[in-house]
C-alpha cells in the first residue's frame, strides 16, 4: 500500500531540499502545526461532505470557495 501525500508534507519536502539542517530545524514546528491544521480540515471536509452527500447536494468547489476562497 503507498501512502499518499498530503500538500504540507509535500511542500516541507521541497524545502527541505534548500534548507540547512539548522534551518530544517527552525520550521520542524511550523510543519507540524501546519500538518495539524490541514488534518483538521481534511476531517472537516470529509464530515460536511457526507452531510451533503445525505441532502443530496455535495457542492465541493462550493465548499472550497466558502471555507478557503477570500
């Protein structure tokens, strides 16, 4: 089985590619915060989505727009 990627991991291996390791080291917790924000979202999303799903309605660039689009 892979394991997918979510964006942050994807992103904070990007960078770590073009951070020092003291660097790495700076951001380790603005990674983690950030992975925990985005785990939050997906459980989010995923709950108003099966909401929808039972109205029959499920809207996910709607969705998106309403939650992230400022």
């Amino acid at each position: 089985m892979t394991t997918k990627q979510t964006a942050v991991e994807w992103l904070q291996e990007c960078l770590s590619i073009h951070l020092s390791h003291q660097q790495q080291m700076q951001f380790e917790g603005l990674f983690q915060q950030a992975k925990a924000m985005e785990k939050e979202q997906m459980k989010d999303a995923y709950v108003t989505g099966q909401y929808d799903l039972a109205d029959k309605k499920f809207r996910p660039q709607e969705y998106y727009n309403e939650t992230y689009a400022k």
